[in-house]
C-alpha cells in the first residue's frame, strides 16, 4: 500500500469485534466477511492463525475468532474518537490512549512487553517495526483474555522490545 492509497477503515466494536469480523466466527465465516476464499497463510501454534493479504492476522481459540491484529502499514485503520491507532508514532499513540482512558473512565492494563491495552474496549496497542520506524498497531482481543493473566501472557505476540533485547520507549517503562 503506498503513502497515497486511502486505508479502509474499520470501526472498533467493543466486545464484540472489528469491522466486518466478530469474536466468535469460524475460519470460513471470517473468510466470507473478508470476501476472501483463503487466507495468505496458516500458521500453527498455541492458537490458529490466519494471515491475509490485506494486512490482517485473524487468531483463533478452539476454532474461534478469539484476537484481530492489524499490521501498522497494510492493514485497515481503525479510530477511537477520531484518533487513527494504525500506522502511528507509538509514543503519541499511547499518551492518546491515556488521556482517552482518563476522560471516560477505561481500564488501563500495561502487558509484559510495555504495550497498553484499554481492556474494556479490548484494545490493545503494539508497537511494529517498520523498516527503521517504530509505528503503533493495533489488536483487538477479547476482554476476558486481557483481564486473564493466563491468557494476556499468552497473547499472540510478535517479538517484544524485551525480546529484542530493548526497553519499551514509553514511559521509561520496562
């Protein structure tokens, strides 16, 4: 996708799920929402996951739509208030996110790699690698994993600073 391409843009459904995908969907009920007849690739793991080629990675628990994450460039931007999550600089990002959680009373919850999540609205904000960039990204899990530890630690995950052997650029948090 190029600078002057206009992203889709897919409204967040709190608990419920992301633009045209719903918690809950089988693989084949998420290909048809895509209009899609297969994904990218299928990658093992502890969960299911499908990528597409529209920037979308689709996890699964026992079959179902369980996580959406959307690649920072490719994927579909989503707004909360007005504020594109995808494709930002992820520090303005999370100090977005923290004055929206204050204003309207949301539940703030940061995760072993630094990334915070509204876990009420089941948002939670990643940071991708893009080229020499860091941009934020969103992921859109199901609110009852953010509140498990078991779960949140589990989360699908790309590296993490921590990982990669960096500290989380927000906040000094590590």
């Amino acid at each position: 996708m190029s600078a002057s391409e206009e992203r889709e843009r897919w409204e967040l459904l709190p608990g419920a799920g992301l633009g045209p995908l719903r918690f809950g969907m089988s693989p084949a009920e998420v290909a048809d929402a895509l209009r899609i007849s297969e994904p990218q690739k299928r990658v093992g793991g502890p969960y299911g996951q499908e990528d597409f080629a529209n920037g979308v990675k689709v996890f699964y628990d026992a079959g179902k739509v369980a996580c959406i994450a959307l690649d920072a460039v490719t994927g579909p931007q989503v707004l909360l208030a007005g504020f594109a999550l995808a494709g930002r600089n992820p520090e303005q990002s999370h100090q977005f996110l923290l004055d929206y959680a204050a204003e309207h009373g949301n539940c703030l919850l940061y995760t072993l790699d630094g990334s915070l999540a509204l876990t009420d609205l089941g948002l939670l904000l990643r940071s991708q690698e893009v080229g020499d960039a860091r941009l934020s990204r969103p992921v859109i899990v199901r609110e009852e994993w953010l509140e498990s530890e078991y779960y949140r630690d589990r989360l699908p995950l790309e590296p993490s600073l921590s990982a990669l052997g960096e500290t989380p650029r927000f906040g000094g948090l590590a």
